[in-house]
C-alpha cells in the first residue's frame, strides 16, 4: 500500500491523536502524583538526563525539585480570593512549610499581603533550605539582598539556571527590585520562563489569572516601566538542612 494512500493518511492521524491523548493522559498523571507527594512532604524524585546519565550533582537536584514543587503548586491552581485554592496562599505564608509567618492573620482577601516571596519560601523549604532562611531572606527583594550581598549566593545573570530566585522590576524601581519569581528553564531568546506567585500569567487550568502562574520575564525592555530581570540568587550549600 502506498504511503501516500488515503489509508494510510488516516492511519496516520489516528496513530498522532492516540500519541496526543496518551501524552494528556500521562502529564494528568504525573501532575496528581506531584501534588500528592507535596501534600503528603515526601520528596519528589530527581532522575538522570541525557546530558547527565550518573544524575545531577547534589544542588542541581535540589534546585530541580524547587521546580517540581512550583510546577505541583502551578497545576493545583492557586487563584486569589474568593478563587479556586486560595487557601493554598495562607499555607505559603504562615506555615512551617512555607515562610512560618503565623503572626500574621490569616490571608483572606487579594492585596492583604504581597506573597510572592512566601511562595518562593515554600518551594525552596520543600527543596530542603533551612527554615530561618525561608524565614528571615525569601519573603522580601530587601531581605534576598541583604542576605546575599557579597556572597556566592548572587548568581551572575547571564547564569540562571531552573530553581535560582529571580527578582524583577522596573528600571526605576528601588534598588532591590520589586517582585520575586522562580526560573523554570534557561534564558532563551532574551527572556526567562518562571513560575510565580502574587502575578498575573496562566494558572494552572490554562486561563489568565492573579496567584500562581507561568510568565516569560525579559532582560531588557523599552519601557522604563515594564518589569526586566534586575537580580538572580541561588542557595549556598551551607543553606540546607543536610
């Protein structure tokens, strides 16, 4: 039969749209497993690459599983109040698992408290960085400064990798930035993919929205006004628990 036949067309894309659903199927999958795993504090596994076969060194792991965490949190949806899982926005901010703010109220309604670092702080305690630094560093640009500064714990922008705390802001913004964001990938084409909390971007259900979304970040901007990469921070591994 030739390859060119109608037959064989059809075949062919009844063989590309089982491909797309098993793939839907799995991604369903693993998006339950991570958040399960997150609810239940067991550590969400690290496996070779092909660019890697012995596996990551030991701080690429860790920072790997601050991306899986905020993937996890991402596919959750976490939207602002009244908005689907907003409860999740308390839990990054007073929790022992997140910042272990809990003197603060309770978070209950949008703009009650910027938590963009509180969510950052979960995903890195869950990546096994020590509570005071969660505690004391992340929730803040300030903070994150001071706690860097003249340290290797400043990471040279044109060396972002996945996991690293980006901040962002405009270029006539303080001297510390103006908002906290994870890195998912390497820069590409002059941007930065993240994740992050307290912004506008795609939530996990694929609409626009305000909480836990993806972004794309730009090093530069025509804009003095638009939110460029300002600083990036990466753990030290005196940082961690272990």
């Amino acid at each position: 039969m030739s390859e060119s036949s109608p037959i064989m067309r059809v075949l062919r894309q009844g063989h590309k749209q089982v491909e797309r659903e098993v793939d839907t199927a799995i991604r369903h999958y693993q998006r339950e497993l991570r958040m399960w795993m997150v609810d239940h504090g067991i550590e969400i596994p690290d496996f070779p690459t092909p660019d890697k076969p012995n596996g990551p060194n030991a701080l690429h792991t860790k920072m790997r599983k601050v991306v899986s965490t905020a993937q996890a949190e991402w596919e959750r949806v976490v939207v602002e109040p009244p908005n689907q899982g907003w409860e999740r926005i308390d839990h990054y901010i007073r929790s022992a698992e997140g910042s272990g703010w809990s003197w603060l109220k309770p978070y209950t309604r949008d703009g009650q408290t910027a938590w963009c670092g509180h969510f950052a702080s979960f995903c890195w305690r869950a990546a096994g960085v020590k509570h005071d630094v969660v505690y004391s560093a992340t929730p803040s640009t300030y903070r994150l400064s001071r706690w860097a500064k003249g340290t290797a714990r400043v990471v040279d922008l044109d060396n972002i990798r996945p996991g690293d705390l980006v901040v962002v802001g405009p270029t006539v913004d303080s001297p510390y930035g103006a908002h906290i964001t994870i890195a998912t990938a390497k820069a590409k084409n002059g941007f930065i993919e993240t994740i992050e909390g307290n912004a506008k971007g795609n939530a996990g259900n694929g609409a626009w929205a305000e909480g836990v979304v993806t972004q794309k970040r730009p090093f530069s901007a025509t804009s003095n006004s638009t939110y460029i990469i300002r600083f990036a921070y990466r753990p030290l591994k005196e940082d961690f628990d272990e």
